[in-house]
C-alpha cells in the first residue's frame, strides 16, 4: 500500500471515530431538544440532567477527529484542499458555527449563573446547534460524490441537489439513533436513572425506522445526483450495505430484549457499515470530477513524513484519549 492510500485509510478511520463519538455527541443535543415532549417536567429534566452527564468533560475532546481529518487534507492533498473548501464553503461554515454555538452554549448552561439568557433558551440553542452541524456535514460528504462542484459555482450548489439534503438528515437521524442506544446503557447504570432506559429505547428505535426510512428515500436521488459514486456502490460497496442492514435490525432486536452492552456495539458496527461503503464508493475520488487523490496529493516526501508524523501521534493521542473515556463513563445523575 503506497502512502496515497495509507493517508485515505487513516483519514477514514479518523472520520468513523468523529462519527461514531460526536456523532453520538450531536444526537443527545437532538434529543435534548425534544426532552420537553415527556410526560411530565420531570421526566424532561431527568431526560436532559442524563445527557448532559453522558457528554461531561469527553465531549469537546471529540473533534480533535475532525481536526486531524482537516489537516491530514491539507497536508496530504493540498490542491482538493483548496477547491473542496471554496465549493463547500457555506455548510462548513454553517457546520462551525453550529459547532461553536453548541459549546458555548453547553458551558453557558451549565455554569453561566447570571448570564443574559436564561437556561431554556441555552438549551434550545445548544439542541439546535446539536442538530445544525451533522446536517451541514452531511450535505458536505454528499456534495463531494455528485459533480456539481466547480470553481467559482454558487454556494448554494451544495443545497441544491435532493440527495445532499437528504443526506443531511439521514447524518442527524443516524447521530439520534447513536445517542439513543449509547444513552439507554448510561441509563442503566445506575438506580437512579434506571426509569429512564424505557424513554431512551422507544427513542433509540424510532430513530432506527426512521433512519432506514430515509436511506430508502434517498437511494434514487443517490442514482441521479451521484451517478458515479452510485454505481461504484453497487459494485463495490453492497456487502457493507448489507453488513449495516443486518446491524441495523440486530440493533433493533437486542434494544427490544435489553442487552445494551450489545446494542452499542451493533449500532456503532450499523455506522460503520454505512460510512464504510461511501468511502469505498467514493475512492479513488476526493473531489468527482475534479480530483482523484494521486492527482491532489502532496509529493511523496511530504506524505512519507506525513505517515510518520501521524504514527507517532497516535501513539500518544490514543492511549489518553481512551484513558480520558474510560475515566468518564457510567455518568450518574444530578438531582436538580
């Protein structure tokens, strides 16, 4: 394997650590949102005090993912680097200001007694923000698989295809689901919490239909928009489409017989399965139409040390950031 392909392969295992953590991150904020339809205030209370938990100091940590994605691109493969971020510039834009709104909005919350807001509207501006990034995101990773981007295109193009914007909503689904399943094992740790494994399972399997759903939807725009990429996935990528679907229903039936343990593994493996088959589709393209990835990478000195740079790295980042989640887990909840 050459360093072009190496750099591709660790670029995708550091997007399926962002999605498989923040994702699940963004989808609590999504159902802190709608906490407010329980039955009663104190079961939204109880909803959203277990969330906030969950997330406790591990969550910001989270995009060290995505930063690493962002400089390996630029480094590894400079001249897509370039043109993927004029042409997408509206939603990474969108997807930063969610990202940076969501925190401030988190830590305002949670410590900012006396602030110009009250806690509600930190709240709602915390879940919207939660909704806002993994639906720009989405649209971004769909964007690069239809052709449509070009020099000097319109910042609306990203927006302008069904399947990107379904896309989108399939990446704020699918961060629900996470969430859900993750936060019915949370809440099955502790007594306090324990009424609440029943509101998070209903949940966790509402948004598994729904994310199915959607991924039905969107199969033919996926064949319209896509061409390229869609054909590739036909070819390449239908075991791991499989792989997810049968993930996806395990995840159903071990969520019904509460083995949540289990559940986190198969939806996290559903996950996988999903990004795993675009990434397949996708290659040997980083930007259709415009560049493959031997065409946009860096020279090969440049990646050699590259490859080195990132192993060594990882040799340190790892081992603390999985100290770091081993650390804060099994959250208990607050009294409010």
């Amino acid at each position: 394997m050459n360093a072009v392909n190496v750099m591709l392969v660790v670029m995708v295992l550091a997007l399926l650590a962002y999605a498989l953590l923040a994702g699940a991150d963004f989808g609590g904020g999504a159902w802190d949102l709608l906490a407010g339809t329980g039955k009663t205030k104190k079961s939204a209370e109880d909803q959203r005090s277990l969330i906030s938990a969950s997330l406790g100091p591990v969550w910001e940590a989270n995009h060290v993912w995505l930063i690493f994605v962002i400089v390996c691109t630029f480094s590894a493969f400079p001249a897509a680097f370039g043109e993927i971020a004029t042409s997408l510039e509206l939603p990474l834009a969108l997807a930063l200001v969610g990202i940076v709104l969501r925190g401030a909005a988190y830590v305002y919350r949670a410590y900012g007694e006396g602030a110009s807001l009250p806690d509600q509207w930190w709240s709602r501006i915390f879940a919207c923000a939660s909704v806002l990034t993994p639906f720009m995101l989405g649209i971004s990773g769909a964007a690069l698989a239809t052709g449509r981007l070009r020099p000097g295109s319109s910042p609306l193009v990203p927006f302008e295809s069904p399947f990107t914007v379904l896309a989108g909503l399939l990446a704020v689904v699918v961060t629900a689901f996470l969430a859900a399943v993750y936060l019915c094992y949370d809440a099955a740790q502790h007594p306090d919490t324990r009424h609440l494994v029943a509101v998070f399972r209903r949940k966790a399997m509402g948004a598994a239909v729904a994310s199915g759903l959607v991924a039905l939807v969107m199969l033919p725009f996926f064949y319209h928009d896509a061409p390229v990429v869609a054909h590739r996935f036909t070819d390449r990528s239908l075991p791991l489409a499989a792989f997810s679907a049968v993930c996806g229903f395990g995840s159903l039936a071990v969520l019904w017989k509460q083995r949540f343990l289990l559940a986190r593994v198969t939806a996290a493996a559903a996950v996988v399965g999903v990004l795993g088959g675009w990434a397949v589709a996708q290659y040997p393209d980083l930007l259709v139409g415009r560049y493959t990835a031997v065409q946009a990478a860096a020279a090969p000195s440049s990646l050699d040390a590259m490859v080195v740079a990132m192993t060594v790295g990882m040799a340190v980042v790892l081992p603390s950031f999985l100290y770091l989640l081993k650390v804060f887990t099994a959250p208990v909840l607050e009294e409010h």
